[in-house]
C-alpha cells in the first residue's frame, strides 16, 4: 500500500456519506403532498444505494 490508499480510502468514505445525505436531503425536498412514506422510503433508498454504488465505482477507477 501507498501513501495515497491511506488518503483514498477515508476521501471515499467521506465522499460517500455527504453525497448520500444530499441525495436523502433531495429527496424529502422534492415531496409533494401525493406522496407516503410508502412512497417515499424505497425513492431514498433506491437512490442512496445508487450514490454508493456510482461513488464507489468513480474511486475504483484508475485514471
């Protein structure tokens, strides 16, 4: 391991965290009145797991 990998990983990690708390910001501020918490919980959620996944694979590229 580099010097760098111990700066990536907690860069990720952080990056990961803010972004998701954006994406669960944005959704509970794009709610309307038509919308439940039935609705609302798997929007989060699918869209948290997709900021992970999309953060995740950004890091793992090697440019």
């Amino acid at each position: 391991m580099s010097g760098l990998d111990y700066i990536i990983i907690p860069l990720k990690f952080i990056t990961v965290g803010f972004v998701v708390g954006l994406g669960g910001c944005l959704t509970g501020l794009t709610a309307t009145r038509h919308d439940t918490l039935r609705s609302l919980l798997p929007r989060g959620f699918s869209r948290g797991m997709l900021i992970v996944m999309v953060v995740s694979v950004l890091f793992s590229l090697d440019l």
